[in-house]
C-alpha cells in the first residue's frame, strides 16, 4: 500500500499546484502530463477532496476544482511598549504552519518576526491587523497597520520629491530611518526569499516575485489607503532557504556582510520619463558606496541619455573605483551609451599629467 501511495504522490503534487490555473480540465492536463487515463487521475482528485484539500463546484460537465482553504485566522492587536514580534510568532502564528517543512516555516519566521518589527519601531500605528491564509499548495500572510505609511516616512527621512521615489531605496535595501537600532536589510531580504512580496501604502505599490526580472511601481487610481499593507505569499514546498537567498548577495571575504545589491532601474521611469539627466543618475546612484557590487538592471529601459550615462558610468566610477557596476539586460540603445561614457573615462586616464 505504501508504493502504491508513493507512486501517487507525484499526480497529487501535481493536481495542487496546478488546480489553481486548470479549475475546469485540470484532470485532462493531469492525464496529458503523466501519460494516465483520465479515470486514474480521477481516483487522487477524489481522494484530495475526501482529505479536504480540494473542493469540487458544478456538476458533471460544468464541474470546477480548487484548492481549499486549510487555514483563515486573524487578530487586531493594539500597539502597546509590550508587543513584540516574536511573542505573536509563538503564541498565533507559528501553530498555523508549525507542520510545514523546517526550510519554510524559517522564512516564515524571518518575514514575519521583520515585517511585525517594521510596524512596531517605524509605522506610529495604533492597530495592526494580521491575516493568515493557507492552502495544500500555499500560504499567504498579509500584515497591516494604521500608522504614517512607509513611503510617506522613508519620503520624509530622505526629504525625496515623491514618495515612489522611496520604492528605489527599498530595492536597493541597506535602507533605514531608525541606522542606531536596524540594518535596513529586513525588506530587501523578506522580498527575495518569498515566491510573492507586496506594499500597498496610500496610493503607491511595490511588488516583487521571485526571480522576476523587474520590481514595479504601480499609482492606484482608487481610494488611497492609509497605513501600510504588506502581502506576503510562498509555496509550502519550496527548496528555498534564508541562507541561500543572503549568501546570494553576500561576500565570503566580508564574513557574509551585505555587499551585492540587484537595483531595477526601471523604477527611476514614471510613465514615459526617459532617463536622461544627471539628476536621475544621482537619485539612482544614492548609497551605492555601501556596497562592493551593484546590479544594474535595466530590464524594461528602452535607452538612457547620455548625461545619464556619464554620471552613472564614468563620473562616480572614477569617484568611487571600489564600488564594480555591472549592467544587466541592457538593449543595444542603453550598451552604446554606456560604451561612450566609458570612452570618455579612459580617454581622461591615458591623457598625459601636464
């Protein structure tokens, strides 16, 4: 009995993370994939239903499939000097997916306990609001306060124009308001390791997925919100770990410090900006010294002008020739500007001293 349950595991493994996008003919998509009768796949969907994985709607040839809501907790709570993150992941949250694999339930750990500490040091919330969802396939966490809004407050800390401009600096992470008491790395880092990370706060919203080429920026056209909402969704059964997502940006030599930064430049462009004055490039370039490594990626930057191009590729390079820039997905546009700033920059080095 036991084979026969370890030669199904890979269907039903399959049926929940694909149920989602095949509500209606999920169970051809199955059979296709396995090379199985239909009725073979039947057989896992029943037994995922009777285990109330899997719930069924319609009848016969009108019948839809989808993932059951295993876990819906949620609680307010009052911020009070004797809140503390990791007293709520013990007592409500931990119990919720305690089962899930060690590797998961870590980064759970992580963004929670670092999302919950954002609120309490930096929000001047009164309230916030915690909701756990959780499937078979998934788990989402959503976290919401009351408080100034984080762009609101990283737009002031920073005295930026816009608050979209505060999305830039949380892409590039080492970012703080309160440097004495955090390392500004908690969001940067909870953004990599999870398979979806949101802000929503007032009317500006960031996301990023997992390997993605691009953080976004996104204004909303409805009601502004007040406060910050952070969404945070991963697989039950991802190979990920907390160690690999920091060793990737950080240096052995330097005892695993944060040295590498992947910066979207894409979040510099509003609308149909074009990314042409040296204005920009300095908004960009800011505390890019901190780092041993920065990740241009230009993913979604048609061309750059050429001001742009000088500040960023051979201005701070000669001011800052610790600091390696390397551009990625850049078009053919934005490779020759590059290319004549970097012109201009050995032609200045091999010019003889008078």
């Amino acid at each position: 009995m036991g084979k026969v349950r370890a030669r199904g595991e890979p269907v039903r493994r399959f049926l929940i993370e694909n149920i989602q996008g095949h509500p209606a003919d999920i169970v051809r998509v199955a059979a296709e994939k396995f090379v199985c009768s239909r009725q073979a796949v039947h057989k896992h969907l029943q037994r995922l239903i009777a285990e109330g994985a899997v719930v069924v709607t319609g009848t016969t040839r009108s019948k839809r499939y989808a993932l059951a809501t295993l876990v819906e907790w949620e609680n307010e709570y009052q911020l009070t000097d004797k809140l503390a993150e990791d007293a709520i992941w013990r007592r409500d949250i931990s119990p919720l997916i305690d089962m899930l694999p060690e590797n998961v339930v870590e980064i759970w750990h992580y963004g929670f306990t670092e999302m919950l500490n954002n609120v309490l040091d930096h929000s001047e919330a009164e309230r916030v609001h915690v909701k756990v969802s959780k499937t078979a396939a998934s788990t989402r966490v959503q976290i919401f306060d009351d408080g100034i809004g984080i762009f609101k407050k990283i737009q002031a800390a920073l005295r930026l124009d816009d608050p979209r401009h505060a999305v830039l600096e949380l892409a590039k992470g080492k970012f703080t308001t309160d440097p004495a008491n955090h390392s500004g790395e908690g969001i940067f880092f909870a953004s990599r390791m999870f398979d979806e990370f949101e802000i929503l706060s007032r009317d500006v919203f960031f996301s990023h997925e997992f390997d993605a080429k691009e953080d976004w920026i996104l204004d909303r056209s409805e009601k502004p919100i007040h406060g910050t909402l952070v969404t945070m969704n991963l697989h039950n059964h991802t190979a990920r770990t907390v160690r690999k997502v920091f060793d990737k940006f950080s240096s052995e030599e330097e005892d695993y410090s944060f040295t590498k930064t992947v910066v979207p430049v894409k979040l510099l462009q509003y609308g149909d900006d074009n990314l042409v004055s040296r204005s920009q490039a300095k908004r960009l370039l800011v505390r890019f010294e901190r780092f041993k490594l920065v990740l241009l990626d230009f993913s979604g930057v048609a061309n750059i002008g050429q001001a742009f191009a000088d500040e960023v590729f051979r201005v701070f390079r000669a001011k800052h020739p610790e600091v390696e820039i390397v551009a990625l997905h850049a078009s053919a546009d934005v490779r020759r500007m590059m290319k004549r700033a970097e012109a201009h920059a050995n032609a200045a080095s091999d010019t003889p001293e008078s």
